[in-house]
C-alpha cells in the first residue's frame, strides 16, 4: 500500500527528477552514524562534500582516493504514512457499505438502519484522522555521491559529484471536515427521498500536495594548509555546478498514490555556479574546530506554476571535536536557520556524535541531532553504524531514524 509505495518513490526520485531546497544534507556514512556531524570531524573519502577544508587533514600515508556512496532517508513527522493508509483503508470499507445502504434501502430491508450506522461510524473514523493531520508532513530524501581526490603535504585537489533528490507532502487548508448530526434514521429517510449519502452526511477529504526536486552538483574542490601562531590551520572552497529539476503534485487522500507521482514530468529548472568554502583550525594536537559555508552565491528557482521554488539558501555550520587514537566525540550546529521545504519545519540542527576506534580496523558509531529552529516540532533523529577498514578498501553503514522514519547509508572505497 501506501507505505511501501512512498518509499519506492523516493527511491526512484533519483532516477527521474525530483524538487530541492534542502538543510545541511546527509552526505557519508561515517558522518549520518556520528548524527550528521562533520564539518571538523569528516574524513578525505567525504571532504568534498561536508567541508572541503578537511582534504588535507589525512590521517594515513595515502594520497588518492576514491569513495561511492548512497543512501536514502524517509522522515515522516507525525505519522503520516500510517494516517494517510488508515484514511483510505476507512474509504475502502465506507464505500462498500454506502452501496450495502442503497441496497437495503432499496429494498425496504429491516437492516438498513444497521447498515446506517455502520456508515455515520465510518465516517467519523475518517474525520478522526483528518483531524489527526495537523501540520504534519512527510519529506523523503535520496543522495547518491561519488567523489575522486588527491592529498598532498600542503595541497589536495578532489572531483565530486552528487546528487540531492528530495520528496516534500503535506496538506493544505481544504480539508472538508463535516460535523454529523444526522441520526441513522433520518440518513435512511433522506437517501430513501433520493438524497446521496455525502449530501446528507457530508464527504471528510482533503488535499495532499507534493514538491519534488533533483538538484545535480559537480564540484571542483581544493585546500591547503598552514601555521597560524602555533596552530595548523586548512582553509578550502569548492566552486560548483548546479542543476535541477522540479515536479509539483496536487491529489485529493482518497485518490493519493505515490505512482502517479513518478508519473509526472518533470520541469527542467535550469543550472548556476555557487561555491562552498570551509575552515578548521587544530586548536590542539586533538581538538578540532571547523566552519563551513555552502552556497556562497545564493539562488532562488521558481516553478512554472509561479508558487513553487526551490531555494539555494547560504547556509553556514559550526563543528567541534575531540579525538584520539580511540575515540572522536563531535559536535556540529547550524548558524543559519533555513526556510522550510514546502510543508517541512524550518530547520537549525544540532548535533552530536561518538566514534569509538578498535586499532584503525572497526569503528563503531552513534549519533543524536535535533531540529532547534524556532516553531520546528520534528522528532529528534538517532543513529549508529560501523566502519570496517582493510587492506586499502572501507566500507561504512550507517541507519537514522525514530518512531516514525527511517533512514539507510552505505558507501565504500579505496585509498591507495
């Protein structure tokens, strides 16, 4: 039904088009299982897209690498999947007894009255769950990445390349939500006169609407290093190329299925040049402080439909983190409060991470990050993951979610 559907559309947002203005994203496993923390704690395999700064921070005698990763979040914010399956599991059943009434009526059988009240109950139920979706919304999330780099002693240069797929829903105000005082008596005398069931009971429904978007960025990352009074200090930027394409959807919760969504053409956007730029500076032999801008050169696309847009904010983040050869304990905030996406909170994230190393072969991770933006009611989400290292060859895991989403990362490469 419709929960396995959503996350199949997600999924294949990627592989179409999709609609984007997102917060600081999910980029690599390591970072999404330590919380999404790594703007002073990402490594050489995820510099190029969570600070390019951290190119030259190498913690091993390799100069190249090449890392693939993938994965693809759901966040459902107060339980909309269920919401919306429950809504048309009621419809179903509703309208078989809405044909199961005419019938009865129709020929004056004695259970119609029973029928009758069947039909006013389930008509609350769906009441009941239109009322439940207040302000609630559902955004899923896909983000493939591929990034090739070089680490020198004082220079490294990186070749990236990703790609940010995000699905928005939420409801507008047009719910129809009717107050019944219509006995099962009086329902069976009106439709019998030949009234409908809806005009005498009314008809709960509402509109779900849909943005998706695909925004495509090549990046060309470069960073070098040097001594400011005692401290190594890694400075980096990365100008970049970014394309997108916009989809909008309007259907009513009876008819919603996330299929036609796919079905719909997608609207090419356009492309522009921005550039991200980021800083760390080691305070100490193991504490780590970081900055990170994104989209330096901010941009605003509009949808032909004049009311949709997907926004390009400048975004800036702070990280902290302390390591050692055993254990990373981070902390990442954002500065900047960014615009919701369609129907989401505005986001400000707060994050924190722990990873504990066992001799450069396995690393275990955890993570916790919370939306601190003023008006924003989301859960908080956790994580986990591993890290298994050999031979030249990684690969990391991570999950994310709550009670109500659900997220997976996956990424492996080779440093040589």
């Amino acid at each position: 039904m419709f929960k396995q559907g959503l996350f199949a559309s997600s999924l294949l947002a990627a592989s179409i088009s999709t609609a984007v203005a997102a917060p600081y994203g999910f980029f690599d496993a390591r970072s999404i299982a330590m919380g999404n923390t790594s703007v002073a704690t990402g490594s050489m395999s995820s510099a190029a897209f969570s600070n390019p700064a951290l190119l030259v921070n190498n913690v091993s005698d390799d100069s190249f690498v090449i890392s693939l990763g993938a994965g693809a979040t759901v966040l459902d914010n107060g339980g909309v999947i269920d919401t919306i399956d429950n809504f048309q599991g009621v419809e179903d059943q509703l309208n078989i007894k809405i044909n199961e009434l005419n019938a009865a009526i129709a020929a004056t059988d004695p259970n119609a009255l029973t029928i009758a009240d069947e039909v006013i109950s389930l008509t609350n139920e769906q009441i009941a769950e239109l009322n439940s979706l207040n302000g609630d919304s559902l955004l899923g999330k896909v983000t493939p990445g591929l990034m090739i780099g070089y680490t020198g002693d004082s220079f490294s240069l990186a070749l990236s390349a990703q790609v940010n797929g995000i699905f928005s829903g939420g409801f507008d105000d047009t719910f129809n939500i009717p107050a019944i005082t219509t006995g099962a008596q009086q329902l069976v005398t009106d439709v019998a006169a030949g009234s409908t069931v809806d005009s005498v009971i009314g008809n709960p429904t509402g509109n779900l609407r849909a943005i998706g978007a695909l925004a495509t960025e090549i990046g060309l990352s470069a960073a070098t290093k040097l001594t400011i009074a005692g401290m190594n200090v890694a400075v980096g930027i990365k100008p970049k190329v970014v394309s997108a394409e916009a989809i909008s959807y309007t259907a009513s919760l009876e008819n919603f299925d996330t299929g036609d969504i796919v079905d719909q053409t997608s609207e090419d956007l356009g492309s522009f040049t921005t550039m991200d730029a980021g800083i760390t500076v080691d305070i100490t032999e193991s504490f780590r402080a970081g900055l990170l801008a994104t989209n330096l050169i901010s941009k605003t696309l509009t949808l032909s439909n004049g009311i949709d847009k997907v926004d390009f904010d400048t975004k800036l983040r702070a990280g902290a983190a302390y390591s050692n050869s055993f254990v990373t304990l981070a902390v990442d905030m954002d500065l900047t409060e960014t615009s919701p996406i369609q129907f989401e909170d505005p986001t400000k994230m707060l994050a924190a991470g722990l990873e504990l190393n066992a001799f450069n072969f396995m690393q275990l991770r955890f993570g916790y990050q919370d939306n601190i933006a003023s008006g924003a009611n989301s859960e908080a989400l956790y994580s986990a993951g591993i890290g298994l290292w050999l031979l030249g060859v990684d690969l990391q895991i991570a999950a994310v979610g709550n009670a109500d989403s659900v997220g997976a990362f996956i990424q492996t490469g080779v440093r040589f």
